[in-house]
C-alpha cells in the first residue's frame, strides 16, 4: 500500500548556513495519527512546512501517495489540509466567506453543507457573519482549521493546533479529529501538550535538532522505554535502605515511611517478587502498595536529554 506520506534523505539548509532538517528518513501510513514531538527549534515546523510545499528542500525527495511534492506541485497540495501556528486570517472578512474562499483555492466547487457542518463541528457557526477582526485568538484559531477542513484534504498538518487555546476548544478540535480519523484522514500533529499526544496518537516521533531520534508505535515505545515504579507504604520508619537490599533500585522517602522501587517495564519482572520475599525475610513490613508507570513526557525528556549528549 502506498504511504500517504513518503520521506527520503531529507536535508533543509538555509542560506546562513544553517541545517533544520538532517536526512529524515519517514513514511506515513494512510489513515494514521502521528505525533510529533520535540523541543522548539528542533525543525518540527520547518519538516511541516517542506511537505507542504512551502519551504524548498535542499536535497531529498517527498512523496504524497505517491506523486513528487515538487513535479506534482499542484496535485499534492490539494491533497494537504494545513493549521498552521500563526493567526494568519483575512481580518475584514466575515467566517463564513474566509472560509468559503479557503475552498475555492483548491479548484473545490461551492458545498455550503459541508461548510455549514465544518463551522458547527468547532463551534463556529454563530459566529459565521462575523468579521475575523472581531474574534477571540481562540476563535480565530477554530476558523484556521476550519479554512483547513474546507477542501476535504486526504492528509491534514495540525502545528502546534491548541497553542494558547481555552480547553473547550480543544476539547471540539479532538472530537473532529476523532471523527476525521473514521473518515480515513491521515494526521500529523505537533504539539506541547504531551498528554494529547499520548491519547490520540497511533505512533510517537521524536525530533531533535533537526534529526529524527524516534519514529515508533505509542504502545510499543511506552513498553519498551517505560519504567514501572512500586511505591510501599511502611508500617515502621526506616532511616536507611538495609545494605542487603542494595541490588535493588531503590528511593527511601525523607520521612523514612515509602519506599519506592524502579524497574525496566522490559526486564525481569521476578525482582518485585524477590524484593518481597527480601524485605519479609529482615522483617519490614508494609501497609499499603501501589504502583506508577513513567509517562510519555517523562520518555520524551529521557530521549531528547540522550540526544544532546
């Protein structure tokens, strides 16, 4: 099956010498979600606006099912719905012609249900004869990936879309996104808030100056990056850790009362039986046990700290 996106030894340098992009390497699957992630200036924006078509690669090629981004110019941008990070709308324009002109572009014949829908979908269609000029920046923003949805795109870019937003926003923004993802819509987002990414995203890329360190399946990369933290709640106050559980990857809290043990979610998973049989064989007992897993963030700061060294 052919990729809706597919990247090849991808490099961007700009005239001051500058590389934003180092020989990205990616292919993503029609109908996927993907997530990426990395800290500012990592070339998230710059990799975005090269598919698009509206940064010139420096060598490399970009495919869009199939068809060269740079041939085929016209053919794969009609393909790209774009939200960009910039309020960039027609200040003296009402909702509703921004948005109509936005489909227009694209060679798209008028289909003001589809308009209608869009509008309604973000919570925009009261607003629909209103000039851009007078809206919230939250508002604004619904009206960017509404102009984004107006041509039906195959593959929609989502930079950085609840930047600076209200939660209900964000809250409509992922209920279209949930709904374009059962219509077949392939999406790629970057964002800050790490914990959307981790509920909406099928894979995790992570990029970091320029380079992808990271292309991988959420669920896979959480077992396989993740740790798993046992926290015990004692019954008597320990002032150290017994030198006979030092083999142990182990945190004494500062009241003496919880001890915590850290293992790989991969490893061998009999040291949490061990560690128990340890502890009842010197007599310290515990009241209460939970149990924590590392979270994307915490995984995403692991790697990026990783590829800095």
């Amino acid at each position: 099956m052919t990729p809706a996106i597919c990247i090849k030894n991808l490099n961007k340098v700009y005239d001051s010498g500058f590389q934003a992009l180092r020989n990205i390497n990616l292919d993503i699957k029609s109908g996927e979600i993907i997530a990426l992630l990395g800290p500012n200036g990592a070339g998230k924006t710059t990799l975005i606006s090269t598919i698009c078509g509206i940064a010139m690669p420096t060598s490399g090629q970009i495919l869009v099912d199939g068809l060269d981004i740079q041939k085929d110019y016209r053919l794969t941008r009609a393909k790209i719905g774009l939200v960009p990070q910039e309020l960039t709308t027609d200040a003296f324009e009402t909702v509703w012609n921004t948005v109509s002109f936005s489909r227009g572009l694209f060679g798209k014949a008028p289909k003001p249900a589809l308009i209608e829908q869009v509008l309604k979908d973000l919570s925009l269609w009261d607003k629909k004869d209103n000039m851009i000029m007078t809206l919230s920046g939250g508002m604004k923003r619904r009206v960017l990936i509404a102009k984004a949805l107006s041509h039906e795109p195959e593959i929609l870019f989502l930079d950085e879309p609840t930047a600076g937003v209200d939660v209900e926003l964000r809250k409509d923004m992922w209920a279209v996104i949930n709904t374009l993802r059962e219509a077949g819509v392939t999406i790629i987002l970057t964002t800050h808030y790490i914990e959307e990414a981790e509920g909406i995203a099928d894979r995790i890329g992570i990029i970091n100056k320029g380079e992808i360190i990271l292309i991988e399946d959420k669920d896979t990369l959480m077992r396989k990056l993740g740790k798993k933290s046992v926290i015990l709640q004692l019954r008597e106050k320990l002032s150290t850790i017994p030198h006979s559980l030092t083999a142990y990857d182990l945190h004494l809290s500062d009241d003496g009362y919880e001890l915590t043990y850290t293992f790989d979610t991969q490893g061998e998973r009999l040291g949490v039986t061990a560690l128990m049989d340890e502890l009842k064989s010197i007599n310290i007992s515990f009241k209460d046990i939970d149990t924590k897993k590392s979270s994307l963030e915490e995984i995403f700061v692991q790697l990026v700290e990783e590829s800095q060294q």
